[in-house]
C-alpha cells in the first residue's frame, strides 16, 4: 500500500514538472520528488530485508 502513495505521488510530481513554468516552482517539485523517490527507495530496501527474513 505504501509503496501505492509513493508511486502516485512521484507520478503527480512528474506530471506537475511537465507543464510548471516557475522556476521557484519548479525547483520545489524537484526537491519534493527526490524525496519521495529517496522514501520509495529506503520503503522497497525495508521491505526486502523483512520479506526475506521470513
């Protein structure tokens, strides 16, 4: 499930970076995709460790 949140929000940040033209803006987005694509990443290494120590 959260790996859903952070899929759909690197996607919406994705789509927002397509079409911004402000360039505070847009250095925001970058900052905010980063972010969650360092969560998703850190999420997914976690879940793996958890997953095979089962």
């Amino acid at each position: 499930m959260a790996d859903f949140v952070f899929k759909a929000n690197i996607a919406h940040y994705k789509e927002l970076l397509a079409t911004e033209t402000d360039a505070r803006k847009i250095e925001m987005l970058h900052k905010l995709l980063a972010e969650e694509e360092a969560k998703l990443a850190e999420w997914r290494k976690q879940n793996s460790r958890s997953k095979a120590a089962e």
